[in-house]
C-alpha cells in the first residue's frame, strides 16, 4: 500500500521463499496483494496477505494470513502456500 513503511523489510523476507520455490516449484503466474486495515483514528489496525501462485501444469493455489503484524501475516500466508505447492 501507499506510505508503507516496511517495504525494504518485507521484500527482504518475501525474497528468501521466493529463491526457494523458484527451484522446487515453476511458477507460471504468481500474484501478492498486501492491505491494511484502520481504526476509527485512521491508525492501522491489521494486515492481509494474499497470495496466488499457478504451478506449470497444476491448479492455482491461493493462501491468505492476517494479522497485527506484517511479518505474522506474511509469514502465514507463506507457510500456507508452501505447504499447497508442497501437496500438488
């Protein structure tokens, strides 16, 4: 999203999956959408994650985490689509 702090950071963590399944797994499309979510106050409150990957020649995937942190959200969403990519 616009104004997010974190970016480097999350693109660093983001980074050490994606080496891993570009070897394991190839990816035909791969889709990452992060939002946020905010108060009354205009603070931010939560993340989502979501994440879509099409394996060559598998259905798409789609694992999705939330939560109050960034890196806890990412994370899930991560270990979710990892542990799909794993079972196709």
């Amino acid at each position: 999203p616009p104004g997010f702090p974190y970016t480097d950071r999350f693109l660093k963590l983001f980074n050490r999956y994606w080496s891993q399944w570009r070897r394991r797994f190839p990816l035909l499309k791969f889709d990452l959408k992060l939002n946020t979510h905010k108060n009354a106050a205009n603070a931010v409150s939560g993340y989502k994650v979501l994440l879509q990957a099409k394996p060559a020649n598998q259905k798409e995937v789609v694992a999705k985490g939330s939560g109050r942190n960034w890196k806890v959200a990412l994370r899930k969403s991560l270990s979710r689509l990892t542990r799909q990519l794993k079972k196709q």
